[in-house]
C-alpha cells in the first residue's frame, strides 16, 4: 500500500489490524440501514473524505476500488466517524442501487440468524 495524505493527526489515531486495514461499515444515512463492510487504509480513507465516494482496499484483488465505478451503484459520502477505539470507521452514505456484491441492497439480508427461543 502506498503512501497516504491523509491528515497526520486522523491517521495517527487509527488503530489498523496486521494488514494495515481498518473495517469500514457503510451505512444509509437517512434510515441507519446497514449495507456492506469494507476495509480501508489510511489513502482509501483519505480518498474517501476529499472526493465524497467510498474508497475501499481489495483485499483479494490487493488494490483500491470506488464502490460504484464499475456497478454504479455508488455511495456518495454524508458522514465519516471513527469510534472510539480508533479501529472501525463508519461511513455514513447515500447509497444508489445495490451495497452488495450479489446485487442485493444490503449484504445483510440474506442469512438472518435467530437466538434460540427463550434466550
């Protein structure tokens, strides 16, 4: 991964895994719908806050992608949050079209687990 211009004093208070990533929740800023998780590192998260569209890092593909450049399905950047511990971003968006990979609105939609009755 490359070297980053994001702010020294944000990329400082990442606290990113082995591979230098930080989970990314991206979620509907209007309903609080949950739609996908991404990984970003410090250059995707600046990408994302100075041009208003996700940056994710492929961690399969080992490179940046824009959600939306090839689907267009896009997300347009409302709000960027770190909580508390540094090691999570929330990416409050206006999402066009499906968040998932599957052509689904949400990633989170399909495998709904149930507790145990009772529980």
């Amino acid at each position: 991964m490359p070297a980053t211009s994001l702010d020294p004093t944000i990329a400082a208070r990442l606290r990113r895994n082995p591979d230098g990533l930080v989970p990314a929740i991206a979620q509907q800023y209007d309903t609080g719908e949950v739609l996908m998780l991404g990984w970003m590192d410090a250059e995707a998260l600046h990408r994302t806050l100075t041009t208003g569209r996700c940056t994710y890092w492929s961690r399969s593909r080992r490179e940046y992608w824009v959600k939306g450049d090839t689907s267009g399905h896009v997300q347009q950047v409302k709000a960027v949050a770190l909580d508390c511990d540094g090691d999570t971003l929330l990416v409050q968006v206006d999402q066009v079209g499906a968040a998932c990979h599957t052509g689904d609105r949400t990633c989170f939609d399909a495998d709904v687990l149930l507790p145990a009755q009772g529980k």
